[in-house]
C-alpha cells in the first residue's frame, strides 16, 4: 500500500503539495486527476524517493521513503514500474537494451533477462522491435516500451505518468487496454496521472481529484460520474 | 551579531553535511565496478581516441611557432642548439598538457555537460534513478575514469606530434641541423619533464569531466538549461586547468 500523510512541497515561492494525504490501496489501479501544475506528477515522484517532501511523509509498504537507507531505497525502486510522461528512453540503447538495463542492475541471470525482455516487449505488442533505437520510433510505440521497460522488473506497483498525452484517441486506447491488462493478469497496483477524462474512466477503480495541490474529492469511477460537485463536474465537462 | 553568528554555523554544517554525503556517494558509486566497469572501454573511446585529431593538429602548430619564436628570441645572443630545449622543454613540461586540456575542456566537457544536461531534462537521469541503477556509478564514474586514463595517453602524443613539428621547422626553416636540434634536447631533458606534463593532463581530464558531469546532471530547464550548462561546464574545465597548473608547479617544480 501506498500511503500519503499531509504531504508539503515547495518549488521556490510555489507551494506545489499542500497537506496532500492520500491512501493507494493494493490490486486497485488509483488516477490522480486534476488542471496541470496541481501537483499530480510530482506525488508519484514523491513515491519513488525521486522528491523528498518539505513536510509530511509517503510510506511504501509501510516504510517511509525518505527514512530508507540507499539499500532499502534499491528494493524499494526495484519493486516499483515508473512509466514516464515522455517515456525517458535511454536514447543510445536499443528497445532491448532499455528494457535490460534494471534487470542488470538486479543481477539476474542472463538468460532470465532475455526471457523477460521478450515477454514484456510481446506484451506490449512489440516483439519484434528489439534492436531498433528510440529514435526510430513513434510516439506510440516509445510510450509502449516504457510500459515494457517497467512491467519487465515485473513490479509489485506501476506509476504512469500521463500515459496517453500526445497520443491519437485510439494509440490512447491501446495504452489503456494495456494498463488494465497489467492489473488484471500481474496484479499490479497502479497509479495514474492524467488529465485525459476518458482514459481516467477507462483505467481506473479510484479516481482522486486534486486541486491547489490537496485532495479535492476520492471516489469510484461511478460516484466520480454522478458527483455534484461543481469543480469536478467542470473537469469532466471540460468547461471553461 | 548572534544570529549572524548562527546563520553561517548552520551554512558550514549544511555544506560540510553535503560534502560528507558526495563524498560518501562517490565511494559508493566507484564501488559499484559492476556497473562502471562495462562502459569504461567505450567512454575511454569517446573522450580519449576520438579527441586524438584536434591535440595533434594543435600540437603541430605549437612546435613550428615555439621553433619561430626560440630562433626569433636566441638568434645572435644563445647557440641555435637551444632550439631544440626549449621547444621539447615547454611541449613536454607546459603547451603540451595544457593546450591540449583546453582543447579537450571544450571537446569532452561540453559534450559530457551537454549528453548529460540532456538526459536530465528529458528525464532520462530519474528513469535511470527508478531503475535501481546508481546515476553516479552509470553515468559520472566511466567517464571521470577514462578521461583521467586517457588525457596522459593524448597528451603524450600530441608532445611527440609537438617536438616533431618544432624539429621539422627547425631543420627546414631555420639554419638548424638535426644533430643540433637534438642536442638541445637532449642536454636539458629530465625524465620528470614527461611525468610532470602527464600526472597534470591527468589531473586536467579529472577536473574537465567531474566539471562536465556534475554542471550537466544540474540541469534545468529544457534546452536553453543544456547549454547553460555546457558554457558553464568549458568555463569551469578551463578555469581548472589553470588552477591545477599553477598548483603543480608550486607543488612539483
């Protein structure tokens, strides 16, 4: 479980987070949803110990990030998927060799590594594209790898930051499917940012609304459909 | 007065705080051979073998206006054969490791300051981070390490390339012979000429890439960040070449 407690954090005279507390229950896939700048990114940047918070805590499993040793910090990482924004592909790898890379780091067995790089990049639907560059490939396909490249460490929690910005209404529904996928057949936990509303309902089981970097509302896809509360009903009708 | 007093305790506690953690850090991150080791080769490719064109063609130049300038300034007053020392002399001992550091400062700094500074604005450096692999130890080590292996490797070339060129000139421009020119050579020549110009090229390709690295993983703020950094990351290189400099002839000489 992943567990926010009255997170603050201050980028210069920003206050980004404030009091943002947050519980993100195992088996379940969470999207943190909200207007850019609300902080949504930097909370899943928070859970990989990548930000440290000014006040406040995040624990992993009960253990609190910022209190862990580098070791601890290891297997925290090791045990966590982070799918990013523009997915930070290793531009002088390969698609294989990017995906490689954390299962060198964990010291398995070569032949280990190769069976799961070709099962994540199937899973993806990429299997065949192991040798090209990430220069060689499109939007949608680099979004895929990064999921491949996460799913490879075969992750107890996947973090996706925004998956499908910058996607076409039906690559944006490959990812989805593949986000639901990885929960249903791995059992991943996930957390999604978005602000893409139709993605949000496609993928998720929670949604929490954040506003002016707090919580504003956290429900399920139904009680975030039927809610009243003006803020959320103007983010999902995408009024002015 | 007091709170004066207190701001700057709690200022030297932070940064020797933070001095203490990089240190510990970088000992961590050289213990971690596993995953340095395998990119040393390849690093010492980059910022060694391919830097060799630009130190030799400097290198050249050097010699022939080093040979010029000894016969301009020793013609009628010191024997022709002087050439020859002072030419070998101020390649082996000064032009050689320097200029070819400057040279490098802005080839391998900028490019590390640059691939680097690039890596962390496109999030490449957090990727790396969630991976579970230690950014110094993937990132700065190879690099730190091949330059300070490779820089004594250039340099020592580009003296020789150096010393070539000044005998050519000699021989070919001036009224200098051959036997001459290496006599010269020969009659101020130490050994630790050529130790001293390389333990600093060595310590050059230290600073140039820890400057390079570090200015690079700093990086904020998109493309205009990277080449903030990469102006930074030559002013620093160079700006400790000259630091190291005088430092080893205080120190050595």
């Amino acid at each position: 479980m992943i567990r926010f407690n009255s997170v603050r954090k201050t980028f210069g005279a920003k206050q980004v987070l404030d009091g943002f507390t947050l519980d993100i229950p195992d088996g379940q896939t969470t999207v943190l949803l909200g207007y850019s700048g609300t902080g949504k990114s930097v909370a899943l940047k928070h859970i990989v110990g990548l930000l440290e918070p000014d006040e406040g805590s995040v624990e992993v499993d009960g253990r609190i990030v910022h209190e862990m040793s580098r070791g601890e910090l290891t297997a925290m990482r090791a045990s966590i998927g982070y799918v990013f924004q523009f997915s930070a592909l290793f531009d002088s790898l390969s698609v294989a060799d990017n995906i490689s890379l954390g299962l060198r780091e964990q010291r398995l067995p070569e032949d280990q590594i190769v069976r799961r790089v070709a099962a994540s990049l199937e899973r993806v639907g990429l299997a065949d594209q192991g040798t090209r560059f990430p220069a060689e490939l499109s939007g949608g396909m680099r979004k895929r790898v990064g999921i491949a490249r996460a799913i490879a460490l075969e992750p107890r929690y996947i973090l996706y930051d925004e998956p499908t910005t910058g996607l076409d209404p039906v690559t944006s529904a490959v990812i989805d499917e593949l986000m639901v996928r990885n929960k249903r057949e791995l059992g991943v936990t996930g957390v999604v940012v978005t602000h893409d509303m139709r993605s949000a309902f496609a993928v998720a089981d929670r949604i929490a609304m954040l506003y002016q970097g707090r919580v504003h509302l956290v429900g399920t896809v139904d009680e975030i459909r039927r809610t009243e509360d003006p803020l959320v009903r103007q983010f999902i009708e995408g009024r002015p | 007065m007091t709170d004066h007093l207190n701001r700057i305790g709690v200022a030297q506690l932070g940064f020797i705080r933070r001095t203490g953690r990089w240190a510990k850090d970088a000992a961590h991150a050289v213990s971690l051979v596993r995953t340095w080791g395998p990119l040393l080769a390849l690093q010492m490719r980059r910022l060694g073998v391919d830097s060799i064109p630009i130190a030799l063609f400097l290198a050249v130049f050097t010699g022939i206006v080093l040979a010029l300038l000894a016969s301009y300034i020793f013609t009628g007053a010191v024997p022709l054969y002087f050439v020859g020392a002072l030419v070998a002399k101020t390649v082996m001992m000064e032009l050689g490791p320097v200029l070819t550091g400057m040279a490098l400062a802005g080839r391998v700094g900028a490019n590390i300051a640059a691939e680097l500074g690039t890596m962390k604005v496109t999030e490449q450096v957090d990727a790396l981070e969630t991976l579970a692999v230690d950014v110094h130890a993937y990132l700065v080590v190879p690099r730190v390490f091949a330059a300070t292996l490779m820089f004594p490797v250039v340099t020592a070339m580009a003296v020789a390339v150096g010393v070539v060129s000044g005998w050519i000139t000699a021989t070919s421009l001036l009224d200098l012979s051959t036997p001459e020119f290496f006599k010269g050579v020969r009659q101020f020549y130490h050994f630790k000429d050529v130790w001293f110009g390389l333990l600093k090229s060595a310590s050059f390709g230290a600073a140039i890439s820890l400057m390079g690295a570090l200015t690079g993983l700093r990086t904020q703020g998109g493309a205009e960040g990277v080449g903030r950094s990469t102006t930074r990351a030559v002013v620093l290189g160079c700006e400790a070449i000259l630091v190291l400099d005088a430092f080893w002839a205080l120190v050595l000489l």
